[in-house]
C-alpha cells in the first residue's frame, strides 16, 4: 500500500441520478461516495494526456490514490480543500500503477473543473450540481 507520500486528503464525488425535472429529464448530482481519501497532489501544468483518439487533453495535476479507492474517468470528481490545490477536478486519466503482485496506487491526472459551467439547485436543504442543464446551453 501507498502510505508515507500521502500528505493530502480528498473526496471522490459519484455522479448520480437525483431525480427528473418537470419535463421527465434525468436530473443528475455529485454526491460524495468517498470521503477523506488519503492522497497526493502534484502540479504538473501542461503535461499532455491522451483523451479520445485524436485529442489531447492538458493535465492540471495528478493525484496519487491508495489501491483501495474505486476511481474511473467516467461518473466521478475529485473535490479538495488542500491549500494550493482547492478545488474541483475532472479525471481526464487513471492509471493503475502495479505492485509485484496487484495494484500498488493510482495516478490520476485532473483537470479543474470550471464551477460557471454548471447550474447548482437546492433540494429539500441539500446543494448538488445538475449536469443536465449547462448554463452555456449544452447538453450532458
């Protein structure tokens, strides 16, 4: 296990179906899966990674992450409050990084995610951020 280099702490955010809105459209929030993750950040501004064929895709930082978290590019954020990292992040890559016999840690590289992008709602007292309905007019 990865243990000594993790001076940081993190939360691994599931994007997950909410509910529907007034028209029957799915309505999706970040809900925290993974609290208090154990992990390392490290800046790394403009590294290039590969996204879908074609395309790069430029890296803010990479995050180390203990063999125990479930991480994907897909349906999942890194949220920190760590000074100097504060913020929310995309996972554009994961990278498992192998032991002699199994999985050893992860190395993921973020991308910050632009808070503007999306619209937040409040329900019954609890925030989530809603990504069927991008202020610049996208779609999810």
């Amino acid at each position: 296990m990865l243990t000594g280099p993790l001076i940081h702490t993190c939360t691994i955010q599931l994007r997950d179906k909410i509910g529907e809105d007034s028209n029957h459209a799915p309505v999706y929030a970040w809900i925290d899966e993974q609290e208090d993750v154990a992990c390392r950040f490290t800046q790394v501004k403009g590294k290039a990674t590969t996204g879908l064929p074609g395309e790069e895709i430029l890296a803010d930082l990479v995050v180390l992450l203990p063999e125990t978290v479930t991480v994907t590019e897909q349906e999942r954020q890194i949220v920190t409050s760590e000074s100097g990292y504060a913020g929310t992040y995309s996972i554009t890559k994961v990278r498992p990084i192998s032991g002699r016999s199994s999985i050893h840690h992860y190395e993921c590289d973020l991308q910050k995610t632009d808070a503007a992008d999306v619209a937040t709602i409040v329900d019954g007292g609890a925030a989530g951020t809603v990504f069927h309905a991008f202020l610049d007019g996208g779609n999810a």
